[in-house]
C-alpha cells in the first residue's frame, strides 16, 4: 500500500467543500428571502472566519495560533454587526444566529475534526475573553473621561491649595522630594531587570522604612496644621519676617510650575517599576508556556487597542450614528454605551456565547445518533434545520424554508459520506467521482422534494384553510419528530442488522 492510500483519518475534500456549499447557498437563501440580506452576509462570513479561525488556533505553529486567534476576533465583529442589525423579534435573531452557528460548524468539520478543535477553541475564547474584557473596561473610562476628570479634578484642588498658602507648597514639596527618593532607586532596579544584560541587585533602593521616622511625624504635623483654619499663620509669619527672601520663597513654594515639572519627572519613574510589575504578574500567570497563551490572546489585545484608537478619534461616534440612521439599535446603544464600549462588550458576549456553543456541542456529542467522526456536520445541519424553523416563524417564504430544511438532511449525508469514505481510502486518493455522483444524487432527492412540498403548499393549503393553527403545528411537530425517529430507527437497524449478519456468517464458518 502506498503512502497516498494510508488510513489518515481525513475527511475527503470534495465532499466536504459540497456540504459546506450546500449549506452555504440553503442559509443565504433562507436568510435573504426572510428580508435580513446583510444580517445574513454578516453571519455567512462570520461563522466562515470561526471556522478557519478555529483550524488555525487548534495547530502547534504560534503564527498559525496568532492568525487563528486574529480570525476569531474578526468572525466575533461580523457576529456581533449581523446581531447588531436591527430585527422584527427574537425569533429573526435565532434565525441570524442559527445561519451564522451552522456556517461555523459545518466550515470547521469540512477542515478537520472539531473534536480535536473544542480545547484549544476553548483556550483562545477565554484568554481573548479577558483581554476584550479589560479594554471594554477601559473604553468604558474613557468614553466617561475618567482619568482626565480625575487628573484635571486633581491638578485643580491642587492648584487651589497653592494659592491659598504657601504652606501648602512647602508641604507638597516635602512630599515629592520623598516620593522621588523612594521611585528613583526602584526605577534603576526596574530598568536594570528588564535589560538582558543588567544585575538589579547592584541597584541600591530607597524603602519606605529607610526613611526616618521623625520626617513622617514631622510631614503628619504638617498636614494636621494645614486642615485647621490658621493653622498656616506661623509659616506665613516667618516668611513675612524674611522680607524680600521671604516673598520669593513664597512665590517659588506656591509656584505650580516648579511643582508640575518634578511631578512629571515622578510620572516617568513611575513607568518603569509598573512595566516591571506587569512583566512579573505576566510570567506568574503565564509561566513557561507564555509564547502559546499570548498567542491566544493576541486577537482580543489587537482588537482592544484598535477599537479604542479609533474610538478616541473626535467625531467618530457621530459618524457612527449618522451612518446606522437615527432610529436603529445602532445608534441607541452607541448614544446609550459610547462605540468603543459597545463593540468590545458586544464581542465579550459572542465569545461567552461561543463557548456555550461548545459546549452544546461536547454534550450533543455523546447522543447515541450522532455519528462519531461526523459529529460536526451533525450540529451544522441540526443549526440549520433550527435555522429553517426560525425562518418560518420570521415569514420566510415556503419554498425557502424547505431548501433550508432539505439542506440540512443533505450536509448531514454528505459530510457524513465524505468523513467515512476519507477514513477509508485517506485524503489523497482520487474520490471526486464517486462523491459527485452521491452529492448529485442527494442534492437531487432533496431538490424532488422541495418541489412537491411547494406545489403541495401552493395548490392544498388553501383547500385546509379551516384546519385550526394549533391543530395544524401539532401535526407538523409530530411529522417531524416521526421522520427523526424513523431516520434514527432505520439507521440503528441498518447496524443490528449488519451485526446479525456477521455473527451468523461466523457460526456458519465454526
């Protein structure tokens, strides 16, 4: 036997392209003729990008874990528009979310088993997760100008105690000599650990025990003097008793230009001992395997960064809303949230939603007519026939939901046929013949019967118009579990019968 007709366990790429077409065009059918044409391009692309994102994050490669995790965030915006779009009820959003489901899962089972995808999967929606998390939290403050309402808030107060007395200054001068010893070592120590070639031991650091206890008596008098009223009357008597001297070093204490530049002077030693912080708290985190969980993460940090650059821009919210119209969903969530939170909580919610998604999936795996190695074109079809009952209640019209509903069956065959065939021949071996003819044999089948579900739609319904609703939903919802029950029936029987045979065969040899 040669290598190009080794048993690799792979699923043939014919046939699983034309499970992936079908359920392709029976989706955008579906979706387009219940009236959500670009909710419904949205939720093609973005449940295409999950599943090559998916293949990507699952392999050993960190450039492939990088794009893979990059191609998440990407399928995680195209969900998030395409539900973000406005819809008439819940019942269409199922219909969006049931397309985008099935383009997920039916792409990720045409590339690989999703069963070896669901940990890594797993892996990069949490890290991206966190990281998407953090920056809605950040974009949050600053689309409510936290930090300039406390840096401003702050330099403000400052500036006014200043000018009350120049006690003040003295004090605050005091304050910032002490904090620029204690920083300035600790920035040395912190510069010196992050050079590759620096020994922080070799950098002496100031601690705050090192400080004298009578200097921290002395600054805790201080301050008690300034919050009682006259309580800075002695300090300004002896600057009065200075005379000239005593008027420049009043205005020098009071002067917010001395004070400004030794506090930015103490902002850039602060940056280096945080950057060391951040560094360790990453490696305790992460520890050895670093390289894997950045990588996981790399899509949710990139997606943060660029959602709050570009929600940082003056007037970009504006455009945002000029473009979605005044009365849509866009629009109230951008007024209500500020674009950069909205995106990036939205996103936060579609992975969470994601992962829900998967684990369905783990606990639909174990049902007992779920095959074993096509358990992915499994869920794909069962989201699509979910998608084909949305779409009916949505007012799709009826020829559409029964392409949707035929679909369905058809990616269930097909890739089912194309993971056993792959199996036994392996993905090399010349296959796109004898699928063709099973896939034009199946797309036909299904085809025949969309066709006389319609003519019986259009030419009988009307004559059953007095058939109450409830009585006409109950029989439909017991023809459908009856065709599940006789599909499952027929293909446990198949085995048993299978099984019999080869016993009996067996005896017959003894």
């Amino acid at each position: 036997m040669t290598d190009a007709y080794t048993f690799d366990g792979s699923r043939t790429a014919f046939g699983s392209t034309a499970a992936v077409v079908v359920a392709t065009v029976a989706a955008t059918v579906l979706g387009v003729s219940a009236g959500y044409a670009l909710q419904t391009l949205l939720g093609v692309v973005g449940g295409i990008a999950f599943g090559y994102a998916a293949r990507d994050v699952s392999q050993e490669e960190l450039r492939a874990r990088i794009r893979g995790s990059s191609l998440l965030m990407v399928a995680s915006v195209f969900v998030v528009a395409a539900l973000a779009l406005e819809k008439a009820n819940a019942v269409d959003a199922v219909l969006v979310g049931a397309i985008t489901a099935t383009m997920g899962v039916t792409t990720l089972a045409a590339l690989m088993d999703p069963d070896e995808a669901v940990k890594p999967v797993f892996a990069a929606l949490a890290r991206s997760f966190v990281a998407t998390i953090a920056g809605t939290i950040l974009a949050a403050a600053l689309y409510a100008n936290v930090f300039s309402t406390v840096v401003f808030g702050s330099w403000t107060l400052f500036t006014v105690m200043l000018a009350t007395t120049p006690m003040a200054g003295f004090v605050a001068l005091q304050f910032e000599f002490v904090l620029l010893g204690l920083f300035a070592g600790r920035a040395g120590r912190a510069a010196a650990t992050l050079e590759p070639s620096g020994n922080p031991e070799d950098v002496d650091v100031v601690d705050v025990r090192d400080v004298p206890r009578a200097l921290w008596v002395l600054l805790g008098v201080e301050v008690v003097l300034l919050t009682f009223p006259g309580g800075a009357g002695p300090f300004e008597y002896l600057l009065a008793v200075a005379g000239p001297a005593g008027t420049i070093a009043g205005a020098l204490l009071s002067s917010v230009y001395l004070h400004g530049a030794i506090l930015v002077v103490l902002a850039v030693l602060v940056v280096l001992p945080v950057v060391a912080a951040v560094r360790r708290s990453a490696v305790a985190v992460f520890g050895n395997r670093a390289p894997k969980t950045l990588a996981f993460a790399t899509g949710g940090v990139a997606l943060s960064v660029i959602v709050i650059l570009v929600s940082s821009i003056p007037g970009f919210d504006g455009f945002v809303k000029w473009l979605a119209g005044s009365e849509s969903a866009v629009t109230a969530a951008v007024d209500l949230y500020g674009f950069g939170p909205g995106v990036l909580g939205g996103v936060s919610g579609v992975l969470v939603v994601m992962g829900i998604g998967l684990f369905f999936y783990i606990a639909a795996f174990g049902l007992p007519f779920v095959p074993e190695h096509a358990s992915g074109f499994v869920f794909g079809a069962a989201t699509l026939f979910v998608a084909a009952v949305a779409g009916a209640f949505a007012g799709a019209p009826a020829p559409a939901v029964f392409v949707a509903m035929a679909a369905a069956i058809a990616v269930w065959d097909v890739g089912e046929y194309a993971v056993e065939f792959g199996e036994e021949v392996g993905q090399a071996a010349s296959t796109r013949s004898v699928e063709a003819v099973h896939v034009i044999a199946t797309v036909g089948v299904g085809l025949g019967a969309v066709l006389l579900a319609s003519l019986a739609t259009h030419f009988f319904v009307p004559l059953m118009t007095a058939v109450p609703q409830d009585r006409a939903m109950t029989a439909l919802a017991l023809l459908a579990v009856a065709l599940v029950a006789f599909a499952y029936l027929a293909d446990t029987g198949s085995e048993d019968a299978t099984e019999e045979g080869s016993e009996s065969g067996a005896d017959l040899t003894d």
